[in-house]
C-alpha cells in the first residue's frame, strides 16, 4: 500500500496517496496517535470532503477504540 521508508528519529511520518493536492501526516504523542489529512490549496477537494463531514465523524465515532 505504501513505500518502505527507513526508520528516523521523527515523531511524525507523511504519505503520499496518489494525489499532489493531499497527503496524510501521522504523528505520535505521548500516548496518542495523530491522523490529519492535509489538502494543499485545493478549495473544491475541501468543500467536497466538508460535504461529507457528518458522516466522516459518525464512522470515525464507531471506530474509536479508548
């Protein structure tokens, strides 16, 4: 699914998803996990997503694990 990377020292890691217009960034502090997708300039592919927003939520609500 991804490329193998070498290990680094960096608390954080980007991929790459087949698209210049956004990547996704995990980061892990103390005892959390960060996902954030980050849209570069890209206001259609935003409003397209935020279209969604609820439904996001409410499936990323399901699969929490605490």
């Amino acid at each position: 699914m991804f490329n193998k990377r070498k290990p680094t020292t960096d608390h954080w890691m980007d991929f790459s998803i087949g698209s210049s217009a956004c990547h996704i960034a995990v980061s892990q502090k103390r005892k959390a996990v960060d996902v954030e997708l980050y849209i570069n300039d890209d206001k259609e592919l935003f409003k397209s997503l935020f279209a969604y927003k609820d439904e996001i939520e409410t499936s990323y609500e399901k699969s929490t694990i605490n």
